[in-house]
C-alpha cells in the first residue's frame, strides 16, 4: 500500500506492507554498494546478470530462509555493471590488537572481545579472534593507536565470512571508519 499515513495531526506519504518489510530485511544484510536480491527477483529479470555470489539467509519475521544474490552487472539492453569493491587485503607486518563489540539491532551488545586485524585494506579486514562472530553480524571494532603508526579510531563493518578452514578468522566488510583511521588505511590497498 502506498499513500499517506498516520493521522490527522501528522501524516506521511509512505509504502507500507510485506514486500517492504521484505525489501528492509534483504537490505540489512548489504554492506556498502552491494546489491543484493531474492531468489524470486532473479527469476523475472531477462537481462543478463553478472551474479558474484549467493547465500541462504533466514531473515526475521519471513515464513522461510530465503537465497539471496549479489549482483555487480547487468547485460544488455542496460549494459551497467558497478566498479569493483576494493582490493583484497594485504598481511600486515604484525597484527594489529582491536577490541570488537557485535552490534544487536541498533544498539551495542555489551561485551566487548579482544582480536587482532591480519590483513588489511581499505575496505575490509581479516580479524583475528577467540570469539569469532556469525557471518553478517555487524561489529564496532575500536582501533587503540599503536606503534604500528595508526591513530585511534573507530571501524563499523559486517562478517562476511568465517571459514571453518582457519578457525578464529573472520572477514569483515567496513561499512565505515573513522577520517584518520581510513586515511592510515589506503596505502594498504596498494601494498
């Protein structure tokens, strides 16, 4: 439905329903510039599509889990594509001692975890740790300035990957960073 809602004294042109509650869920589990969509969307496109990756996801309130695509192109008669993500992550000379927080809704869970960043760019990161979060969890991560010659900050970032292979590694997708800290980090996109 689409209209304006609320009442009298405030009222707001707005789309309400299941496909936008669904369109909200699918959009959570993005990081910064991906395009994602469901199994159902994918069907009803014609035009080609250059798919990066896929996974199944159970989001909240949905009566089943749900594959979604990752999406960087689409074909002709569109021809669009988006621009590349970053470059991978480079071993850093020593680990970097972070402390991480799993962020729950919109608030800060309160415990907070030690780890280590290994491997470094200056859009994601690998991260060490005894406690490795879930895939798609969001994350604070807080960054003490060190002798490594990185001032302190701050990163938000979302687990996109946690292999079974490498127990107590997890790869984190920034979502954002703090001025100083991103400006320490974009040499290592190039190292």
């Amino acid at each position: 439905m689409v209209g304006n809602i609320g009442s009298l004294r405030r009222t707001k042109y707005a789309a309400v329903g299941s496909n936008v509650n669904l369109t909200g869920r699918v959009e959570s589990y993005t990081t910064g510039g991906q395009v994602l969509i469901t199994e159902e969307t994918r069907a009803r496109i014609e035009a080609e599509l250059r798919i990066e990756g896929q996974s199944r996801v159970e989001p909240k309130g949905a009566a089943r889990s749900l594959v979604l695509f990752e999406i960087s192109g689409i074909g002709a008669p569109f021809s669009l594509s988006l621009p590349f993500r970053s470059t991978p992550p480079s071993a850093l000379p020593e680990p970097l001692p972070v402390q991480f927080t799993v962020l729950e809704g919109k608030f800060l869970g309160r415990t907070v975890h030690d780890g280590h960043l290994t491997e470094l760019s200056d859009s994601e990161a690998h991260l060490s740790s005894a406690h490795v979060p879930e895939v798609r969890s969001d994350l604070k991560i807080t960054v003490a300035a060190t002798s490594h010659g990185n001032p302190a900050g701050e990163i938000y970032g979302k687990v996109v990957d946690a292999t079974p292979a490498t127990p107590g590694l997890a790869r984190v997708r920034f979502t954002s960073a703090t001025p100083e800290l991103r400006a320490w980090m974009t040499p290592w996109s190039s190292a």
